[in-house]
C-alpha cells in the first residue's frame, strides 16, 4: 500500500500472514531441534539460549498474525 493511499494493495495482509507462519514453524523447528539436542545430553548454553530466542520469536509471531486477523475483521467491517 502507497502512503497516501485508501486501499490495501491485494495481498498485503496475506503475504504478512504468511511470513508470520513461516516464522512460527521455523521458531517450531529450532525448539525441537534444541530440545532433541538436551535429550541427548547436550548442556551446553547456546543450546538453552536458542530455545528461548525460538520462544520469543514464536510468541512475536503469533501475535503478528493475531493482529492480521484483527485488521483483515476490520477491513472487511469498513467494507460492509
């Protein structure tokens, strides 16, 4: 969307949600890997450090896409 602009451009909140679920599967990913990595016996501190960035980053991301949901229930009000 231009600023100035009074329409979304299409796809603008999709490509956002998209982005957001690609970000909660890869912050999915790097938890599991870290935890298999404690399984095995792994203490080491980046491994702990990783885990906590990857929750961080998978609670961003929810919330980003909560606040896509939010706006796109918005938007379609407006239109309505």
């Amino acid at each position: 969307m231009e600023i100035g602009s009074s329409t979304p451009s299409p796809g603008t909140l999709s490509s956002v949600g998209s982005a957001a679920v690609s970000g909660l599967q890869r912050a999915e990913a790097r938890v599991a890997d870290g935890t298999e990595q404690l399984a095995a016996g792994n203490l080491d501190p980046a491994v702990i450090l990783d885990i906590s960035t990857a929750q961080t980053g998978f609670a961003a991301n929810a919330a980003v896409l909560k606040s896509t949901d939010d706006m796109s229930k918005r938007l379609l009000d407006m239109l309505a």
